[in-house]
C-alpha cells in the first residue's frame, strides 16, 4: 500500500478489509458487508453504513476505523461513536475527506444540549487520522488538538428533581413499592419481572447488567451469623470489560433475598433440559432462543429486550405522583438516580456512591451529593389536604356504616387506633390478614382498609403530623418522612369524608 508523505495511507479500499473479523469477547462478523449485525454478549449490534449521508470512500475509511474498536473497545462504545458519526455526516455535505470546515459547520449546528456530541466525536476521528486512513485532514486534526469540546451534560434531571426523568421522591417510592406488590400478589405481573423491579430499586445496576446475569450469580451463604444473600452483578460501561468478566457483589435484605432464591430455583428447574448445566441458566431469560446468540449467552436477553420486558409489565403500573398528579414514569434510569440521592441523602459521600453505582471514579457522581433532598422539609394540614389529590395514596373504600363493611359481621375486623381514640373504630379490614399491629398506619394506604365515614380520621392526622414535626426535632428528614405517604393517604380520606357529608374541610370534626 502506497503513503503519503507523514504516513497517511492512500487508497485504502474495501479490499484491505478482511472477509471476517472478531469482536473483542469473540463474536464473529463482516466488516466487508454494507449493514453490521451482530450479537456480542447481550448487546445486539447493528450498524447500518449506508444510512450515512457520506461518500463510498469516507464510509469504507470508517469501517476500519471501528473495526479497531470494535476488537478492542466495547459494544456500547461503539454503537456511540457510530450513532455520533451518523448524526455528523447527516448534518452536513460532506466530501471525500473531513476538513475543520465541516467541524466548523457541525459546531454551530449544536445547542447546549448537544454541544458535547463534537467531543465524543472527537476521539474518533483523532484515531482515524493516527490509523493513517485517508478520510480526515491535517487541518481537521489540528482543529480537534486545539479546540476545546465539552463533555456529555450530566445530572441535570437529578439536579432540578425533574418529576420525569429525574429522582423518585420517597412518596413516589413508596407508591411504586405498594403498588409493585398489590400487581404482583393479584397476578398482574409476574414474578421475574416482580424480582427484577426489587432489584433495580435496591441496587441500581444498569439494564445491561441484569441481562448479563446468571442464576448461579446468586448465592446463599450459611454462617453462624445466619443466613446471608449475595448476588454478584457483572460490570458495565468500562471500555475494556467484557459482558461478565468481572463482578460487584452486593448483599440483599432478607425479603428480597428469600424471594430471589426461590425465582432462581423455578429458572433452573425451566432449564434442566434446555442446558447442561441449569446453573448457567439466565437470571431473566428470554422466551425463545436466537440463533445469532454468543457462546455462553444462550438464552439471555439482550439489555434493549430486558428494557421493553420491564417497560410492558412493570412500566405500565398506573401510579401517581403527588407532584404532579400524572402517572409516574417508571423506568430503570429513575430506580438508579433514586439510589444514588437517597444515598447522598442518609450522609454517604461520593467513594461510596461511586461504589454503589459501579463507577470508576468520582468524577461524575458529584451531582447526587449537590441534589435537592427527595423528602419534604415540612408537612401541615394544609399542605398535605392539598397533596392529598394529587397523590391518590388511599386506595381503600369509605363506607357510611359498618353494615357495609365486608367483615361487618366480624367484630376483629374493627381497626382502632389508641393513640388517637381507643373508644372510635377508624374502619374494618376486609381481608384475613396478619398485618394487625401495623394498624392503622399501614390501613389507609391498603386496598382492603374500608373507613368510616365518621371516624376519628382527623385526630389521626393531626397524631401523624405531631409525630413528624416531633422526629424532624429529635431525629432527621429521612426518619420524619417515614409516614409521609401515609399522611397523604389519611388527608384524602379527611378530604372526601367532608365532601360526602357536604361540610367544608376546615370544619370537619374528628
């Protein structure tokens, strides 16, 4: 092959790219083919060269260049260099070279939003031009050495509590909770996709490392402290990591753990005659089995299939948010930045967030410690007959008289608080359940808590309200707010109880 002076390569062709290559973990593909399509771990790749608005020889200059990444760096790297050339070439006529013109031009095509995409295109074409592929100028690689691009803008949905993207607030968090819990015992989702909710809010791993799991990652170990959950979670988003060459164990409370131990054991008996060792089986496995799967990965769902598994079971959950009054957008991103505030909010600093969240470094978990706390700093009457709309945490049924009451016939389904009125039943229960020393403050936000119409709910109120400014004195935020849903809750059944009785809320009598 000729060069040009400074050693830059002249003519290279689709000729010097071989007929087959391998991705770093193995996986083999055609770099000669105009469409890349491959499975790497649970990441399927496709990479579409003749959607570029870009000349034969600068899309054949590019194939080279990713097909060094794509033997070194990883699948999700990739798929961003490329969706960040596309969207280059695609903005702009370009020739047959790149030329700091063009870079140029494509900086004041960005906005504040999208001012960081030249910078993550930067790296590629600094190592096209060092590769000495012909494609990029000498002038546009003098531009990128001395121009200063800025990074991926990051926690601005964290920083302002965006009630879309960013942070669950703890009466959020807890709505979800219940809400998981009542869909899950009544059949409405089912148990994988119950499991994988718990444990994106415990401990907020990315989609693609729960795709990556095996029932064999979890573990139960026996001591004379007692019984132990572990569960090692693969690492992501490091370049040079592989799908499940590393991991990060993380202990599981007792409820989760017990439930997941019992999951694992229903997926390896599935598996028992699909693979020689159910072990190996996949945490989350998928339906069917496709051909293009990796060695080792049979069975497994890709990170994007994990997403829209969890976007039509648990993503559909109507639960409301007392910011907003709409229905909360459930999605994995939000569990991950709820852990991370809630984490910021108990005290911890960045090592240990940075840890929790399976970073590198600390440089970019700053922006959970700066957060807005997620609890309410202060709740009154007022504030909380105001939230108690938007909310919706009461779930139950008033009822006018006990003869309504679905246990009416049963006098141990009478729900009395002595703190607030011993003499005063606040409602029955109506279901068989052994949650009676939780009452009343686990009722109001129960389905089956059927309240009356006349009872003591305000003195209720006014106990859990005293109780919280009582505990923001001696205790902290996070201790207070421990019942905030649940003032939510009692506030709206004191709302409709005076609107059934046609008497204003602020005369209601307990």
């Amino acid at each position: 092959m000729n060069r040009m002076p400074g050693g830059q390569a002249l003519g290279t062709t689709l000729n010097d790219l071989p007929t087959v290559a391998r991705t770093r973990s193995g996986v083999e593909f055609s770099p000669l083919e105009d469409t890349w399509v491959y499975r790497d771990g649970v990441k399927t790749m496709r990479l579409a060269f003749n959607a570029l608005a870009a000349p034969v020889s600068l899309r054949t200059g590019l194939k080279h260049v990713l097909k060094w990444y794509v033997e070194n760096e990883s699948p999700s790297h990739v798929a961003n260099l490329f969706s960040r050339f596309k969207h280059f070439s695609n903005s702009l006529t370009l020739g047959e070279e790149i030329t700091s013109t063009d870079l140029i031009n494509y900086r004041s095509t960005l906005n504040g939003a999208t001012a960081w995409y030249l910078g993550a295109l930067s790296g590629l074409l600094k190592r096209w031009r060092a590769m000495c592929i012909p494609g990029v100028s000498k002038d546009a690689a003098t531009f990128l050495r001395t121009v200063r691009t800025k990074g991926n803008r990051k926690g601005q949905a964290v920083l302002t509590m965006d009630p879309e993207q960013g942070r669950f607030t703890d009466v959020e968090l807890e709505a979800i909770l219940e809400t998981l819990r009542t869909a899950y015992e009544s059949g409405e989702i089912e148990k994988g996709a119950y499991v994988l909710a718990l444990l994106f809010i415990a401990l907020g791993p990315r989609p693609v490392q729960y795709a990556a799991l095996k029932v064999c990652d979890f573990q139960v170990l026996e001591t004379e402290a007692g019984r132990t959950y572990m569960l090692s979670v693969p690492r992501a988003k490091r370049r040079e990591q592989l799908a499940r060459s590393s991991f990060s164990r993380r202990t599981l409370i007792p409820e989760v753990g017990a439930l997941l131990r019992e999951y694992t054991e229903e997926v390896k008996r599935e598996f028992t005659v699909l693979l020689p060792d159910p072990n190996q089986a996949p945490m989350f496995p998928a339906k069917i089995r496709r051909s293009i799967e990796p060695q080792g990965f049979e069975y497994h769902r890709t990170s994007l299939s994990l997403i829209n598994w969890f976007r039509s079971t648990v993503g559909t959950l109507s639960v409301r948010s007392e910011r907003t009054g709409d229905f909360l957008n459930i999605n994995p991103t939000r569990f991950r930045r709820t852990l991370a505030c809630r984490a910021a909010d108990e005290g911890h600093g960045e090592l240990v967030i940075a840890e929790l969240l399976d970073h590198t470094d600390t440089q970019n978990v700053g922006v959970y410690v700066e957060a807005t706390p997620g609890m309410m700093e202060r709740i009154d009457r007022a504030v909380a007959l105001k939230l108690a709309p938007l909310a919706q945490a009461f779930a139950g049924t008033i009822i006018t008289d006990e003869s309504q009451a679905t246990r009416a016939s049963d006098p141990t389904s009478r729900i009395r608080d002595p703190r607030c009125d011993p003499r005063r039943p606040v409602g029955n229960c109506g279901q068989f359940g052994f949650c009676g020393l939780l009452a009343p403050v686990a009722c109001y936000t129960c389905r089956s808590f059927e309240p009356w119409l006349d009872g003591p709910h305000e003195r209720v109120l006014e106990f859990l309200i005293g109780e919280r400014d009582r505990l923001l004195v001696q205790a902290d935020k996070r201790v207070a707010s421990i019942n905030d849903r649940t003032i939510l809750a009692v506030a709206d059944v004191v709302r409709r109880c005076a609107e059934m009785k046609g008497e204003p809320i602020g005369d209601t009598n307990g």
